[in-house]
C-alpha cells in the first residue's frame, strides 16, 4: 500500500490506535499481507484474481435481500457508529 492512497482511502480515526500508530510509523506503506494482519483489509488475492474475487463479493451482495443489504449499510454507516466503539 502506498502512503498516498492510505491518506485517501484510510482514516486513521476509525482504525485502533496501535494499527494507526503501526500505519503511521510505517508512512503509510504496508504489505498485502500486513494490511490483512491490521484488519485493514478483509481478504488479499492474487492480482489476477482481483475482479473474479470482486464478482464473487458482488454476488453474494446481489443474492442477499435488499433490506438487509440496506441494514447491513445503515448499521455499518459512520454516522450510526456509537461513540468510542470500533
């Protein structure tokens, strides 16, 4: 990951403390594999598996009811986040 795209797409505010100490201490560049070690992503493939992985994750969304694809967003919202819980 590089520094760049993690000050664009990760604010450290919504990370544990120690991951965005360990984020910040490592300027922002952080292995595939580290990144799943920090919880930052859930899952890491291959790049030539990227969009079969991505169609599959889209699938399983589309296949879902769409309330509780509406929930699931609402629920996960930061704007719905209770203060001091991650």
């Amino acid at each position: 990951m590089s520094a760049g795209w993690a000050r664009r797409t990760i604010s450290t505010s919504r990370l544990p403390r120690a991951t965005a100490a360990y984020l910040t201490l490592r300027n922002g560049r952080l292995s595939a594999a580290e990144c799943l070690q920090q919880g930052i992503v859930n899952r890491v493939v291959p790049k030539d598996r990227l969009i079969p992985a991505a169609e599959e994750l889209a699938e399983m969304v589309c296949e879902s009811s769409p309330r509780a694809v509406q929930a699931a967003g609402a629920a996960l919202s930061p704007e719905r986040r209770v203060p001091g819980r991650r």
